[in-house]
C-alpha cells in the first residue's frame, strides 16, 4: 500500500475512478492506465443505465489513456465519453497494450454522437492535437470505431491531422481479431446486428420513458368509464379491469413487438405493432368477457395502440432509414388516429347498452 | 436473421463516374450495401440501407449522395412539431436531436 501511494501521483480528479490502476510516463507526460476487468461497480452501472437511471451523466473524462504497457507502436484507437462505451472498449483489450484516446461527446454513445457530429472529424482533429498524438506514437494511425463513421471523415482527418484513420469493428468485442488480422475486419465484424437479446436491451429506457404517459392514459379512461345513461359517476368496479388493460398493451406493444419484431409478418413497423395489438385485444376480449360491443372498442384500442408502439420503436432499431419512417408515418399515423377514435366511440357507446 | 425495411425508398445515390473504388463505403457501411466491382463501388442492396450517412461523409470522391436522417418516429415526429427529442439531454445532442442535421454542415451551410 505504502509503495503504490509512491508510484501512484495524486492529480485532481473530478470523478472517482476506480478504474484507474496506475500511471504510465509517456512522451507526452503522466497517461492513467485502466483496468480491463469489469468488477460490479461496472456492471451496476450498465445495468442502471438501461433502466434510464443516471443515462445522462454516465461519463468519462475525455483524454488519453493506456491499456497495458503501451509504447511507440501500440495501436491507438478512439471511442465516445459515454462511460459504457468505454467501458466496453477497455474490457475488449485484456491483455493487450494500447492507448485510447476518449474524445468529447457530451456523454453520448459513439453512434448517437457520430449522428449528430459531436464525434465528427472536428473533434476527432482536435483531441489528436490535445493529446499530442504524433510524439506519443510513431505510425500515425487512427482506429475508430466504425459507427463513428456518420461522424467523421476519415480523408479530412488525414488531411488535417495527418493521421491514417482506420475503421475498426462494429463491436469492440471484435477488436482482439481485428488487431490480430493487421487493423482487417471481416464482412460479419463491419455488420450492425439486433439480435434477441439486443432488441430486448433497449427495452427497459423506452419503458421507463413511457411510465407517464401510460398512466395519463389510464386516469383518461378512468374518468371516461364513469360516462353512462345515468349522467356521471365514477366507475370505480371497472378500474381494476381498465387498468390491466392499459397496462398489458403497454407491454405488449412495447416488450412483445421487439422481441417477436423478425417473425412479425410484413416490414412496416406499425403493421407489426398493430399484428401484436389483435392479438392483445382477442386475449383481453376473451378475459376479459366484453360484449360485443366493448370487445370491439377494445380491440380497436388495441390495435391502434399498439401499432403507434410498433412505430415509435423505430428509433430503437439501427436498421429503419429516415425516408422509410417517413413513408410509414404517412399512411400509418392518420389510421392509428381513426382507429384510435372509432375504438373510443365504440366503447363510450358501449356504455348505454 | 437478416432485418428488412421497407422497399424502394432510401435517398442513397452513387456517381459511378465520380468513384475511385477506394473501398471506403464498404468499409463504414454497417449493412453491407456496398460491393466492390471492377474498382468501382456498387450498390448491392438498395433497401438495406439505412440512410446513416457514413458513407457519403466518408467518400473521398463525393460520389455518394444520401439524405441522412435518423429512421425514428418519436425523432421526426418531435422535429416536426418543434420539440427536442427526449433521448439525450438539453446539454447534450444526439442524432435524434431536432434538426438531426450534422453539426459541421450547419456550420457550413451558415457560413
């Protein structure tokens, strides 16, 4: 203990960093090396963002750091100052040696931030200069992460920086390989995926997301039970019933959908969504023992509930284009609006019987 | 298993005359649009495409032409009705930020 506080400077620091597990003298001066290895601390902390939980400020000072002994000819790569991001990258080289250069996101995800251009060739040219990246290495080359690539660009860095860039793997995972091959990816290591457990990953923040207006949307139908021949009177019996409902299409439409989303029949998103709501609202229908009428209500409900679920998880997927989302809302919206409305109509009448 | 979005209906268009066949396209792309034929790049699949602009950024040649946006309705619905999206915050910005435009082109555009 005695001898790491010798060898260990103390520098101020704005956040704990557990991670850091020592310093490495480099041309350029004092670079914190990181830990390769998750502990819980790292875990917790992915798990929380996926639920929204503290999403916005899961930060990482930007800046150079090392893995391992790097030296002159150690790759150097980049990635965003989203903290999971890094935290994916430096798990991805245990046991290697290399420098990684965290550039300035404002605490959003490599892609994300690549859209917007936060990581874009600006920044990607100005971190290079801060952290002085021709005397820490003497190849002058640049790996960045592929979904950086909407951000940058790659021959404006070259010119401006003269760095090489070169993109790696879509997923940090591959980066053993990818350094292994002579900075090569294969054709599978440069493909988005949305597998099963991707699709469903995304799931807990639009849920968290979406709390609010689900409950709104239940204090609305609610109030709206208590609407009959005998004038108004609050429908407290049919609550419990009201609010399973709401609360199973929440679900449906927004857990179900992802995950059946590559066995749902047809491409639009709100057809997919509106194929999980008939199916919500024969189940409800069936349980829930409507009459016809209320059953019809219901079911139309469903389906346009669903449905706009269906295509608000758009956003969620990294395979919907821009001009396909726009297509979609064309046709889809003013549907999911007229069976919304029949379905209110349908069930308020329901209520005369 | 291979994700499918609706047909004929991405923006993305190539000048094969302006091509290089450098291979960057097929280097950035995430869905494989791109194939690499007699040096020159081809789009191979169309409709896997997903508008993110990376080749078109990346092109050294300007060959590649892509209206890049971002295929979320919660992003395009807020934009058009003048709100900023909800998934990165007021102090941050993503790419379903309103607008959706790529900083360095703003300032480009304004300058």
């Amino acid at each position: 203990m005695r001898q790491q506080q010798d060898t260990v400077p103390v520098r101020p620091e704005t956040k704990a960093r557990h991670w850091v597990v020592g310093y490495i003298e480099a041309p350029t001066g004092s670079v914190p090396r990181v830990a390769t290895r998750w502990t819980w601390r790292e875990r917790m902390g992915a798990a929380a963002v996926r639920w929204h939980v503290g999403r916005m400020r899961y930060t990482v000072e930007p800046g150079l750091y090392a893995v391992g002994q790097p030296d002159r000819d150690s790759p150097l790569m980049a990635t965003a100052n989203y903290k999971l991001s890094f935290d994916h990258l430096r798990r991805a080289l245990h046991g290697l040696a290399a420098w990684i250069m965290v550039v300035d996101t404002r605490g959003i995800n490599v892609w994300c931030a690549a859209g917007k251009g936060t990581f874009g060739t600006r920044e990607v040219v100005r971190r290079l200069a801060a952290v002085e990246a021709r005397r820490l290495v003497g190849h002058a080359t640049l790996i960045l992460p592929q979904l950086a690539a909407p951000g940058v660009a790659a021959h404006n860095v070259q010119q401006q920086s003269g760095f090489k860039v070169v993109y790696g793997p879509v997923r940090a995972a591959d980066l053993p390989a990818f350094l292994r091959a002579g900075l090569h990816a294969s054709g599978a290591m440069r493909k988005v995926t949305f597998t099963l457990r991707e699709r469903l990953a995304v799931v807990p923040v639009e849920l968290v997301q979406r709390v609010v207006p689900a409950v709104l949307v239940m204090l609305a139908f609610f109030l709206g039970a208590g609407v009959g021949p005998h004038g108004y009177r609050l429908a407290v019996a049919q609550w419990p019933g009201i609010a399973a409902a709401v609360g199973v299409n929440f679900l449906a439409g927004m857990a179900l959908t992802p995950a059946l989303l590559p066995w749902l029949p047809g491409r639009a998103f709100a057809l997919k969504g509106a194929e999980i709501g008939a199916a919500t609202g024969s189940v409800l229908w069936a349980v829930g023992r409507y009459g016809v009428a209320e059953g019809v209500g219901v079911a139309l409900l469903s389906v346009a509930a669903c449905s706009f679920l269906g295509l608000m998880f758009t956003g969620c997927t990294p395979y919907t284009s821009a001009s396909g989302v726009r297509r979609e809302l064309r046709w889809a919206l003013p549907l999911q609006i007229a069976g919304a409305g029949a379905g209110l109509v349908v069930w308020s009448l329901a209520r005369w019987r | 298993m291979k994700m499918a979005y609706l047909r004929d209906v991405v923006s993305l268009q190539l000048d094969a005359e302006k091509c290089i066949g450098c291979g960057r396209c097929l280097e950035v792309c995430p869905h494989g649009v791109f194939v690499l034929e007699l040096g020159r790049s081809r789009i191979a699949d169309r409709d896997a495409c997903m508008e993110c602009g990376a080749c078109a950024r990346n092109c050294p040649a300007d060959a590649l032409r892509v209206k890049n946006g971002v295929g979320c309705a919660v992003g395009i619905l807020n934009s058009a009705l003048g709100r900023k999206a909800a998934c990165c915050g007021a102090a941050q910005a993503c790419c379903c930020d309103g607008g959706k435009e790529h900083i360095e082109d703003k300032e480009a555009r304004k300058a």
